[in-house]
C-alpha cells in the first residue's frame, strides 16, 4: 500500500485582482447587454476561461476592425496601443476597457518618462500583448530587452537619456539582473519603484519558494502562453523540484508520482480556483492524500470596475 501523499497547497495563487476585474467585467457585460458581447484578443490567458466565455456568447477577436459597428467592445485586460483605442473612439464602438490597472500605471509611466525626454526600455517578452499595448502608448522607439544579456549589449540613442518600465507579469526577482547591468551601463537611467512592480507575480513566486525542502515535485495549473504561469514552472525546476505546468486535471500523468511523498500546487493569476479542485480530487482518487495550506500572505487588493458605455440596454424578446 502506498504511502499517504502530502499536498503543499501553495497561497496565494490563481486568480489576481486584475483578472477577477477583467472576467468580472465581461459577465456583468454579458448579462447587462446580452451576447455577443466582442473582446479583442483574449481576456486573460486561461482556455478554460476563454471557452467558457465563448459557450456563453463571448466572441474573441484579434483587431477592433473584426468587430461589428455598434457591438458591445472589451478590451483585455493586457492592455492595447493608442492606435487601437483611437481606432475604436473613431468607429464610435461603445467600449469597456478590462485593462489591468497595474498595467494602466505602467502605461502612464513610460508616457511620463517619454514626456522628460526619455528613450524607453521595456523589460519584457517579444510578442506579449502587455509589451504591445505598452509600446504603443509612447511616440518614440521603444527597446524591448528580454535578459541581462540582451541589456549588456543594448544600443541606445542617448546614454544619458534613458528610463525603463517593466511587463508586470514579472517578478522584483525576474527583473533584478537586468535592472541592475541596467543601472550599471548607464547611472542616470530612471525607473519606477520597486513597489510598482506586480505585487501578485511576486507573491505567487513567493509562495513556491516557499516550498524548498518540502516538496518533491510542483504542478502548476495555467496555460503554456501565460508567461506568470510558465515562471512558476521554471522556478520549480531551478529550485531542483521536478515541475510540470498543465492546463486542467486531465492533463495530470499518475507516472509523476511515482516516488513522490509530497508535492506542491499553485496556479498562475489566470487560472481559476476550480481548476485546483479538480486536481486535489484526481490525487484523493489516486493516493490518500493531506493537504496542507502553505500561506505566505494574504492578498486583499480590489480593483474598481470601470465604467460602462452610454447606451441603452437590449431589450429581451417576449412572446
């Protein structure tokens, strides 16, 4: 008979305020103007959530131009250019901005930066929508650096004349290396403060750390193009825990616990609570299992929902 298995329920992990905010403002959508309700791009990276907003009349688009005129219009809650809103406020579509306001605050900080005459440096990753939707809120070339490598060899149009903003799917602990070469390339580079960072990265890659010596192997629930989702997996393997990042239960390998006393659980700030349950419930089907919670703070931020466009509601047919 096998051994009970101790599960390290990491807290606090899953959703964030910013995604509770984000998928909160599309259902009260939904359920005020009824669907189709459009999103462009997805409103945070978890299929779950994506495809349950879309049995439920949610249609996710990659441009604005693929939305109907007059539709009901959210944007992610990643963030999106100028050029993007503009276009939007110039077809008239009534809108609701999901916008993360951590991210909202990054925005106003490169804008602010640009307006003192500084060349911006995103630390980031190519192709996130966060990085898209914060270089297109400045006029000037932005210089995407992706590691400390890619910093130490960073060419900039005046050395003097420099300030950085981060993705804030990053960690104080993702971003440290390359702030610092940073720093140390140019001593009058400005950056915001370390407060600004995202404080629910930090917390989720807090509460794994959390698991050294106590866990012989992490699963994390999230989806491979969340980039918080894939760091917590990452983070696991550098701490020398075998590690795996798996979209639902199904996708859990019984093998993996093969040798396996205890593990650790967390999910990435896209992933939803029900989606943890799930999985504690294939391992109680599988071995005898305690769970343990493994609390390294408590998260109480809210984020107020924006408002809503100006336009009358629909009317529901009757017969």
């Amino acid at each position: 008979m096998l051994p009970p298995l101790t599960i390290h329920l990491c807290e606090p992990r899953g959703f964030c305020a910013g995604v509770e905010r984000a998928v909160e403002i599309v259902e009260r959508a939904l359920w005020k103007y009824g669907p189709p309700v459009y999103v462009r791009h997805e409103i945070v990276h978890n299929r779950w959530v994506v495809d349950d907003l879309k049995r439920r009349g949610v249609i996710f688009v990659d441009e604005v131009a693929d939305i109907p005129d007059g539709a009901i219009t959210v944007f992610s809650a990643h963030g999106i250019a100028e050029a993007v809103e503009a276009e939007a406020k110039r077809r008239d579509l009534p809108v609701i901005d999901a916008t993360c306001p951590l991210v909202t605050k990054v925005h106003y900080e490169a804008q602010r930066y640009e307006g003192l005459g500084r060349q911006i440096i995103l630390i980031g990753h190519a192709g996130h929508p966060e990085v898209e939707g914060t270089s297109g809120r400045v006029r000037g070339r932005v210089l995407l650096v992706q590691s400390a490598e890619e910093a130490r060899h960073l060419e900039v149009d005046d050395p003097n004349r420099l300030a950085y903003v981060t993705q804030t799917t990053l960690s104080v602990d993702d971003t440290r290396e390359i702030i610092a070469v940073l720093t140390e390339r140019f001593p009058t580079i400005m950056g915001p403060a370390l407060r600004d960072i995202c404080y629910a990265t930090q917390n989720r890659q807090n509460a794994v750390r959390a698991l050294a010596g106590k866990a012989d192997l992490l699963l994390v629930i999230g989806a491979e193009n969340s980039s918080n989702s894939s760091r917590l997996r990452d983070l696991g393997t550098e701490m020398g825990i075998r590690s795996h990042l798996i979209p639902e239960a199904a996708a859990f390998n019984p093998a993996w616990l093969e040798g396996i006393a205890s593990l650790g659980i967390t999910a990435g700030a896209s992933a939803p609570e029900h989606l943890v349950e799930e999985l504690i419930v294939t391992l109680q089907r599988l071995r005898d299992c305690r769970v343990i919670p493994l609390t390294v703070t408590t998260e109480r931020t809210r984020f107020k929902l924006p408002p809503e466009p100006d336009i009358p509601e629909r009317q529901t047919e009757t017969g």
